[in-house]
C-alpha cells in the first residue's frame, strides 16, 4: 500500500495523454477504459467503465478511480477522487494513466505495450 508516485498536477509528464483527456471528446472516458483493461484481469471492466463514465461522469470517474486505487494500492479518499474529478478531471485522468502505467508495466505484455505508448 502506498500513495500516488506521480503528483495530480504533475500532467506535463505527459503531454499526449493530458491533451487527450483534454481537448478530445470522450478522451479521458477512454483513457480510464485503457486503465481499466490493464489494471483488472476482469475482461469486461472497461465496459462498465465506459457506462459509468458517459452516465455519471464526476461520480462514474469517481468510482473507477477508486477502483483503480484498489487495484494499485494506493491509499486515498473517496472524497478526493469526487472532487480530481469535479474540478480537474483533465489532470486526474493523466495522473492515473501515468500511475498504471508504471505501476503495472512489469509483467504485462498490455501494459508494456501502452507503456511504450507513453511518450508518443
């Protein structure tokens, strides 16, 4: 168990993915289902991602980052994953992509592969 490695404000780590979440339309709903899919070994966990996040956005968001949490190790608030979300989802969708892929590159082929992805 452990807290976040990369600061929620720390986006310019990672320009790509912060522009992503930022500028195009449903890019942070498909950056949670990247997460998603290689944080869980449930096959159909990003489909209920992507339900979550185009029906309740701040609480669907909420809720998988709390999950992806879990699955990281990370220990946080609920009420600190609603409020990223509300006010600065652009940077809490490029925090998490950035935490899992670190997190979860050593011994998955999927996440080695997006890892590499990272820097594009």
């Amino acid at each position: 168990m452990g807290a976040w490695n990369i600061g929620l404000f720390e986006c310019s780590q990672n320009p790509s993915t912060f522009f992503i979440a930022c500028c195009v339309p449903g890019g942070s709903c498909c950056i949670q289902m990247v997460n998603a899919r290689i944080s869980t070994r449930d096959g159909s966990a990003w489909k209920i991602v992507c339900i979550l996040d185009c029906c309740l956005p701040v609480l669907g968001c909420a809720i998988n980052r709390y999950y992806l949490r879990k699955a990281l190790g990370i220990i946080d608030s609920v009420l600190f994953d609603c409020v990223f979300w509300l006010y600065c989802p652009s940077c809490a969708a490029t925090q998490e992509y950035i935490e899992t892929m670190d997190r979860m590159s050593n011994g998955n082929k999927g996440a080695k592969f997006w890892s590499s992805m990272r820097n594009i």
